[in-house]
C-alpha cells in the first residue's frame, strides 16, 4: 500500500479527475461474497449465471461502491472523505 494525502477542497479545482484500473478475478468475486454474505448463484455458479439474461457470473453490484469508495477516499479528496 502507499501513502495518500488528503487534498482540501480549495485545493481542487473544476475539472479534475481521479480513476483507478482494477481487473476483477473471479477470486475477487468470491471474496467479496464471502465477505458481504451475499452468496446468490448469479456472482459465484457459472452454470446457474449461464442460463440467466446475463449469459454468465457477474459481480456484485456493491463492489463496484466499493472500487467509488476507494477511488474518493485514496486519491480524490483522499484520506478522510467518507462515501455516504
């Protein structure tokens, strides 16, 4: 892990962006449901998520909360922000 620092808002201007790339494993998926409980077949049993309008797994939709969160509380504002 890095270090971040949190940035005041008189110190970002219009405009600005902050991203993160991240490739989702299966192992991520996973973990996730282990860790949130949620166990639905449609993230973690390829045959059951092959026959859904999906055509496959698909991840949690609060992960991808998960990944905004990480995004505004590690690099825009940073440290601190708190997504409610």
């Amino acid at each position: 892990l890095s270090v971040v620092r949190n940035r005041t808002f008189d110190e970002i201007a219009v405009g600005e962006t902050a991203a993160i790339q991240r490739t989702l494993t299966a192992e991520d998926i996973q973990l996730f449901a282990v860790l949130s409980g949620d166990v639905n077949p449609q993230h973690l049993d390829p045959e059951f998520a092959a026959s859904t309008r999906f055509h496959g797994v698909i991840a949690h939709g609060m992960l991808g909360g998960a990944l905004i969160s990480a995004v505004l509380g590690t690099r825009l504002p940073g440290p601190g922000t708190v997504y409610l």
